[in-house]
C-alpha cells in the first residue's frame, strides 16, 4: 500500500446541511470538528507507507475512524458499517453522503501497520499535542495514575492443560509446515491424545491418574523434540515458534529422570512432571501456547490472566480530565516498578507533572527518591513500619536510635554505639546492616525492647531513602496531605467509565503489543468523548453519596 496526497478534509455541503439538520441542538462529533478540526494529519504515519503501489485509504480518517469505533466499543465490521451509513461519523471524517467507505479488513491491516511502525504512541500523543494547542492541558499540573487488570484474549489453563494444549499446538503448526515428515514421527495414539482441545476431555479424578497422563505427556513432549533435533531432521523445525515455546514449557514442567524411581513413586518414566524443584516465577511461566506473553497473576482477592494497564490522567481545575499516558505491563509487575516507565514517558512528551497523586502500590522508598530528582512529587500513602515494635506500639523503633551517617555509627536509647555497619546487597537492593555488641547488649535492661533482642540488629535504606521515606510519613500526618490526596480518587472513575463503557478490562488481541494498541485507543476515544463534553458545556461529573451520607454532612438547620 502506498500514501498518495492527503484528499481535502473539508466537510461537503450536502453532508453538513444534513447532519445540522439532524442534529439542531449539537452533536459532540459536531463539536469536536468544529473546534479542532480533523484532529490528525496523514504526515504522522506516513512511514507506515510505501512510496508506491496500491493507493491507501486516507490515514488520518482510519486513525479517527479506530478512535470513534472504541468510543463505542464497535467490531471491525460495525464500524465500517457506520463509515458508509452514519451521517454523525461522515461528518467529522469529511466524506460525502454518497461515499461507500472501505472493507472492514482495512482497519485490521491499519492495526497492523501500527503495531509494526511502533506508531502507537502517536496517536494519544497528537491528540495531548492538541489540546496543549487549545490551552485545555498543562504540563507542570497534578496528575493521577492507577492500574486495574486485563484479561487476556485466551483461556484460563492449568498446568496439565497447558502442557497438553502446547503440544496440540507444536503438532497442528508441523502438520502444516512439514505433513510428510511429521507423519513418519508421529505416534498413531497421538490422534486421540491431542486430536481435540484439552477443555473437551473429562478430567482424570484421582492425583494418581492425573500424574500417570502428566508424564505420558511428557514423554511425548521429549520423543517429539527428540526427532526434531535428530542429525537428520530439517535444521528449520527448531527455528518455528511452537517448536520452541514447546521445548520452553517442557524445560519448566518437567525433567528428564535417567534412572528407575522407586516403586513408591510411580511409574518409570523419562518425562517427569515437576512439582516444586525449579519451578519458575509467574511471570517467566508461559501461561498459554496461543499467547506465550499472557502471565498469572494474583492482586489481594482477584486472580486472572493476561496482563495490567495502568492509566495516567490530568486533574487539574479549570480544564478537562485528559489521560496523558497508557502504559501496558505484564500481570506480575507490581504497579511501583511501572512508575519510572511512566515518569519517562511524561517527561519525554512534556507532560511531567508537578505533583503525582497514586496509592500505596506505586509509593516506594527508592520511588520517593527517584521522583523527586525529576521533580515530581509523589503524593500517596507511605510505606509503613512493619516491625512489631511499631504494630504494637511498645519497644524501641529504628526512629528512636539516633544515626550518624557521616560515621556510619547508630546510639542506642540506652547510650551504646553500634559495633558494625555494612552494606548487604539483595535482590538488586541496597540495605545497611548494623549490629550491636553483645557485651553492651547481654545486661542491658532495656533489652526487651529492642529490634529483634536476640540477634541487636537494624537493618536501615540508604541515607537519602531513609530520610525520604521518614519525611513522607510526616507530611501524611498533616491534615493538608489528606485534603490534597483526595483528589486521587477521581482515577477510580475513569476507570470504571473504561470498564463500564469501553470494556477496558477485555483484551481483543493476541501479544502484548496489539493489547497496548488498543489500550491507546481506549483511551484517546475516551479523551475524545472528555473533549466533546467539555466543549458542550457538560460540567464535570461528582462523586455520587448515598441519602444518609448527604444528610448527615448536610448543616443542621438553625
């Protein structure tokens, strides 16, 4: 496909003469064209084109056409059916009445073309681009940030499931690329095994039974990779993607076991399932065959598959709440270790805030500090002291102990100065372990109360994280940072409005980076829909309180 000139995106007469018609008291489509135009240029993607061939459908219409498709949560199909018969869609796009539109495959390919050209980002970042135009964003403002949850295109499978549905997959892929030789590999009783997804099957009552078809499994699995890494197999079997996730989810359920076991435990077998040695971290585990980049995850009583979304948005008086940044993350990663993603993405467009309200998943010692050397500050609920002298309230805290950086020496409450204090490297973390000596500590009478009496140990962070992290435990005892924090809860309705309207929590696509497109198109539609209200005059929506909540804070009448 190739991008020939740009048509004129003016609006035809006839086209507007019925849509005003239609519509006489406005429209947001209306609006949104009347105020800012066509929105996007086709100069942004241009590098997503050939310079010749077939002529292409006019960029920047497909990207408005995809914006206003998950504005209303629409197939391909749909929205290609509302280009050629919506005159509220053809008005914005500057097509005549009498224009047939396109296939609804030319959207999938623009898709494609997207996700390839790692263009993305251009389309939320033309849109910001935009309203910093309009005066309708700021770029050293408050921002708020909060992730939810993203179920995966695919099905939920357990570990047998998943080992059996990955060889289904190995087999189906060879039965195409090499059929000659796969059938003189394969075993005739593999037809019945793997012939039908592992959901149909009846599933195998007694851990016994379950084991014994595990480890058949598994010998398959092995005979199977045997053969296509034998002296004589076509070298380009090893090379094909179900090859190796087969070979990757082999290596992380089961082991090869040379020797006989013992009667006790089942069995001899030369595929073994594995039950806790080796056993990977969730977010090595390959969860699915049909998406190798879903993961497991678990956050307090929600478990899913898929991945996590996390949305940052304006929250600003005075102008529209806009969403400033998407970023998509696997389901593992835990919301603080996406905060410096999402400061560099922010600061890359201009956009850093001058004050990020998040909760207490994205607050971290080391993220305190981090922000603040951009600038920002980041405003939530600090880490707590999880030692039992703090939870109970008696013995002696890390804050009673007075610490003298400079000297790397800690003084007791009882007067005594530590022995040692040495870095301890864990985890890529840094932590300063300082002890005590057991002559000034065995007749101490205030022994009782110290950190872990028996072992007259501290464990402290670095100066600067200490010191941080003591600081923002300070500010959130002032009745200001409870005032301010509360702003933070209006990232909870954006996105309920996702989930609700654009269902945010569904991916439509295969891979992570067609779930980040679409995140990116949620969210523009989503700015769009925010902009359409604001120039209408819509007043911001408040939080909703039930009839005993607003009167009991109601004044009592005098």
């Amino acid at each position: 496909m190739s991008l020939r000139p740009t048509v004129s995106g003016n609006v035809p007469a006839s086209t507007a003469s019925v849509v005003r018609a239609a519509f006489p008291r406005g429209n947001p489509s209306l609006l949104l064209r009347d105020r800012v135009g066509t929105i996007f240029a086709g100069a942004q993607v241009a590098s997503l084109f050939a310079s010749c061939g077939q002529p292409a459908e006019c960029p920047w219409r497909l990207v408005l056409v995809s914006l206003l498709q998950f504005a209303e949560n629409l197939s391909d199909r749909r929205a290609a059916d509302a280009v050629r018969g919506r005159t509220d869609w053809k008005y914005p796009l500057g097509l005549d009445l009498t224009d047939p539109g396109f296939g609804a495959s030319v959207l999938s390919e623009f898709r494609g073309r997207l996700v390839a050209g790692g263009a993305e980002e251009h389309l939320l970042d033309t849109l910001m681009a935009l309203c910093r135009e309009h005066k309708l964003l700021n770029a050293r403002g408050r921002q708020r940030t909060d992730s939810t949850h993203v179920l995966g295109a695919v099905g939920s499978l357990n570990r047998l499931a998943c080992v059996t549905e990955t060889m289904r997959a190995a087999l189906n892929v060879q039965a195409s690329a090499a059929p000659v030789w796969l059938r003189a590999q394969a075993n005739p009783v593999w037809l019945e095994r793997y012939g039908r997804r592992a959901d149909d099957y009846d599933v195998l009552q007694g851990e016994a039974k379950r084991r014994v078809h595990a480890e058949q499994i598994g010998r398959d699995g092995h005979q199977l990779l045997a053969a296509i890494t034998a002296p004589g197999a076509p070298i380009w079997l090893r090379e094909i993607p179900a090859v190796e996730l087969l070979r990757q989810v082999w290596v992380q359920n089961f082991c090869l076991i040379s020797e006989a076991p013992p009667a006790t435990s089942g069995s001899a077998s030369d595929g073994r399932r594995t039950d806790h040695e080796g056993f990977p971290l969730s977010l090595l585990m390959v969860a699915s065959p049909y998406d190798p980049e879903v993961h497991d995850a678990k956050k307090q009583s929600t478990i899913w598959i898929g991945y996590k979304v996390h949305l940052t948005e304006t929250c600003d008086e005075g102008g529209p709440h806009l969403i400033t940044h998407v970023e998509t993350s696997p389901a593992p990663i835990v919301d603080r270790d996406a905060l410096d993603d999402i400061h560099a993405a922010l600061e890359a467009k201009g956009l850093l805030p001058d004050t990020h309200l998040a909760d207490a998943g994205y607050v971290a010692a080391d993220q305190l500090v981090a922000s603040r050397k951009k600038g920002v500050t980041l405003l939530g609920p600090a880490p707590k002291d999880d030692q039992w002298q703090a939870r109970s309230g008696e013995g002696f805290t890390v804050q009673d102990f007075l610490l003298d950086w400079e000297r790397e020496v800690a003084t007791c409450p009882a007067g005594h100065q530590s022995k040692s204090w040495a870095p301890d490297y864990h985890q890529g973390r840094t932590a300063f372990k300082v002890r005590f000596s057991t002559t000034d500590c065995r007749p101490c009478p205030l022994k009782t109360q110290c950190p872990r009496s028996g072992r007259r140990l501290l464990t402290l962070r670095p100066r600067e994280e200490h010191e941080t992290l003591e600081a923002a435990r300070q500010r959130e005892e002032q009745l200001a940072f409870s005032k301010e924090y509360r702003q933070r809860a209006g990232i909870g309705g954006t996105i309920s409005a996702g989930v609700r309207v654009l269902h945010l929590r569904r991916s439509r696509y295969i891979g992570l980076a067609k779930t980040h497109l679409q995140h990116v198109l949620r969210a523009a539609a989503m700015n769009l829909i925010r902009l359409g209200a604001w120039f209408a005059g819509t007043p911001l929506a408040r939080t909703r309180q039930p009839a005993f909540t607003r009167l009991m804070m109601a004044p009592v009448p005098a």
